[in-house]
C-alpha cells in the first residue's frame, strides 16, 4: 500500500508560534514513517514557508530555522499542483501532497486563513473550515453566536476600534451592564497577552488601550470566579466529547481526569461542548473551556479549534482518557480529513 503523503505545517508568526513547534515535533516523532511519507514545511516568525528536512529535535527546541538544508517551498492554491513547490538548483519542483496537518495556531493558523488555502488547492486538511475557525477565533462572534443560540457565555460587552474617540462613553456603557471586577481581553489574539482583570475605570481604561494594541475589537466579560474545566470534542457525524477534565493551578495542562462532578452535572456539560461545537459548525477536533461559577451557572467559555497537540497538551490527555492513545488519535485525525475531503473536493 502506498504511503500516505503527509504535509505538516508548523510555525507562523503569532504569539503562538512555540506552541505550534511543540505540536509539531510531538506529532511527527509519533508518525510511523511506514504509514506516512512526511513532509515538514515550517513557517518563522517573519512569515516564511520553509521545507526542513532536518532532526525533529530541531523544530521542538526552536532551532530549525538555522539548518542550513532549509529550502523555499511554496503551497500552491492551485488544485491541478496538489502540493507544494520547494526550490530546488534555483528552480522550483513540484511535490504531490495528499494530506495538510496544520498545527499553526493563533492569527492565520485558526483564523480561516490557513484553512481558505487549503480549500483552494483541494488538497485535505486536518481541522476545522474556514467559518467555524474565523467564529471561534474571533472571542465576540463566538459569544454573539452562542448567546443567541441560548447557551449561556459570561455577560459581556464588546468595544470597536471605531469608537476610539469616545471611549468614556463606552466605558459608561459597559459600567451599565457590568459591575467591577471584569476582565478585559482582545476578542483575536491568544488570552495571555494584553489581557488582564480592571477593578475601576482607571484600571478598565488602561487595560482596553493595551487590548486595542493586538486587536480591533476588545471584549469586556463578568469575571467569573469559580472552577474551570475543558472538554474535548472530535468527531464529524456526529461529533461525541471526553470526559470533562478539571483545570489545576491555573495551568492550561494539568487537569484532574474525569473532574470531581457528579454525573449529571457532567453530563450537562458534556451535551453544552457538543452542542457548541454543532452551533458554530466545527469539525474534526475543538478544546471547549467551561466554567462552574460560585453561584452555581454553567457558562461556555471559549472553543479552540486548533489546539496544541502535544502528546502531554490537554487535548491529547482527554481523548486518551477516552481511549483514544495519542498515535491513534493522529491517525483518525488524517484518516477523517481524507474521508471529510471526499465529500467537499
């Protein structure tokens, strides 16, 4: 049987880039090569498509850049390549690919870009389309979505970059609908940075300025105060979830598996991932965070579509818990993009 061959594209130029690379030399240290002729195409930091023909131990300690038998390579949008282009003696040859695994996360890696490329070489993907990840990458469109489907998100309110002129009335605005303290963070770019809890105006105004630095909208939600949970979602028809895992010491890893609920409460969430996923009409995989506040409500959080996929990141330690080890979930990964393909191409 022929080999299967596999593109997987790492890197990029968001806040998220080490986490990718992580991702990245995870999935192709556990790849049989047997199965899978690979091809690692790595995007840096300024922007560039990169074939690596080198040690994966070079892409997870961010050294791969500087290999020196790094080649241009190009993912041509045109369905009659159906593969990418690498430069070779100062000409480009064409390299068939079956197969796109993308582990690019942040801007154009979750946000529809990646996947509009993809869509228009006709080639298969890992993950998400384009809708779901452009809903679930912007924070305000997935609340917008999720609120007027009747699932419950944290009350918010949203600021435009085109009310940058009259920002004290937006903040007269959102002290009408929220009471202190909130929490303040872009609606597109990763939670961590220019991100942050305002107890006052002071604080509140500070905080929406350096959100407007990464971002044009800022979403300004409730902050909630209770216990945090993730679910993960695979699947196409129909998509079913993990076991609810519990966040520990605020780290975005270590989870208790299964989470100290009762079954019916877990259930509920279980059902409330499922249902999030159908609403902004996800595929493949999503990571769903939940909250249990301390007055009792179930609110969704956020749905990450393409989240990291290290053999010890959250995702993975969910769907193992399930059953599905880490080589076997990479290959029903690749197995559903190809199936997914053959309904859409």
């Amino acid at each position: 049987m022929a080999k299967l061959k596999l593109l997987v594209l790492f890197g990029g130029s968001s806040n998220e880039y080490n986490a990718s690379l992580a991702s990245a030399a995870a999935i192709l240290r556990t790849l049989k090569s047997e199965q899978y002729e690979i091809v690692p195409v790595g995007i840096n930091k300024k922007g560039r498509w990169l074939y690596f023909p080198g040690n994966y131990d070079e892409i997870a300690s961010g050294k791969w850049i500087e290999n020196p038998d790094c080649a241009s390579a190009i993912l041509s949008p045109d369905p009659a390549h159906r593969g990418i282009l690498i430069l070779e003696d100062g000409s480009y040859a064409l390299k068939r690919i079956d197969v796109i695994f993308s582990v690019l996360q942040g801007q154009f890696g979750e946000d529809g870009a990646i996947q509009g490329l993809c869509e228009m070489s006709h080639i298969p993907y890992v993950g998400n389309g384009i809708f779901s990840s452009a809903a679930c990458r912007s924070k305000a469109m997935t609340h917008s979505l999720l609120s007027s489907a009747g699932i419950s998100v944290a009350n918010w309110v949203s600021v435009s970059q085109q009310n940058l002129s009259r920002l004290e009335h937006e903040y007269d605005r959102i002290e009408s609908q929220l009471d202190y303290p909130v929490y303040v963070k872009p609606s597109e770019s990763d939670q961590s940075i220019a991100s942050g809890i305002a107890n006052n105006r002071e604080e509140l105004s500070q905080l929406v300025k350096r959100a407007f630095t990464q971002d044009g909208t800022v979403l300004v939600e409730e902050y909630v105060q209770g216990r945090e949970f993730r679910i993960g979602v695979f699947g196409y028809d129909p998509p079913f979830a993990s076991f609810v895992g519990e966040v520990l010491n605020d780290s975005e890893n270590e989870m208790a598996i299964p989470a100290d609920l009762d079954d019916q409460t877990a259930n509920i969430m279980r059902d409330l991932a499922i249902s999030a996923f159908s609403i902004l009409k996800c595929s493949s995989l999503a990571l769903v965070d939940i909250y249990y506040t301390n007055r009792g409500d179930i609110l969704l959080g956020e749905v990450n579509t393409m989240p990291e996929l290290s053999d010890q990141a959250a995702y993975p330690k969910l769907m193992a818990d399930l059953g599905m080890r880490y080589p076997y979930l990479l290959d029903k990964l690749i197995e559903q993009a190809i199936e997914h393909a053959d309904r859409s191409f």
